[in-house]
C-alpha cells in the first residue's frame, strides 16, 4: 500500500472544496482507490492537503495519468499560487513487539 500527499496553495477568496470533494468521489471509483482525506492547515488557511492511500503505485499513477483527474487539475489551475505538489509514499508496516 502507498499514500500519496497532494498539497495546494490557494489563492485569497477562493474555495476549492468542492473541487477537492469530486477529485475525492471519481478517485473513490478508480481501481485501487482505499481511501482519502481533504485537508487545511490550522495555521495557513491558504494550504490544502490531499492524503490518499492506494493499493499500489500503479493504481496511484493510472488514477494520476487519467483524462478525469488531468480535466478536474485544469479547472483546479487557475485557483491555487503555487504548481500542486505530489509525493508518494510507501506505508511501513508496524510488526508488533513481543
């Protein structure tokens, strides 16, 4: 399994919930998808944070290559300051002490 952090900087006045919430809900329908959360930063309201976990990095890049995500990052574009920011991440898993 791999979570991937997505982070946006967004301009003044603007909400990008709801395009967050349909990039979250046509993710939630792509093969490998296991889960997401949207989220703002306490102390910069402007930083957004998108952390979704994936069966494999291959379900992450198909998603991330896909015609449905590239359309909804253009309308995204025009709202956020900075170039959206992507890193993957492979989950460690935890063994029990013992």
């Amino acid at each position: 399994m791999i979570r991937v952090i997505t982070g946006y900087r967004v301009k003044k006045n603007v909400d990008i919930r709801p395009l967050l919430l349909k990039l979250r809900m046509d993710a939630m329908q792509y093969p490998g998808f296991v889960a997401a959360e949207n989220m703002v930063s306490r102390r910069d309201s402007s930083i957004f944070l998108v952390v979704s976990t994936w069966e494999g990095p291959e379900n992450w890049i198909a998603w991330e290559k896909s015609k449905l995500r590239v359309e909804l990052l253009k309308e995204l574009e025009p709202l956020v300051e900075d170039r959206t920011r992507v890193e993957m991440y492979d989950i460690i898993p935890t063994k029990r002490w013992g």
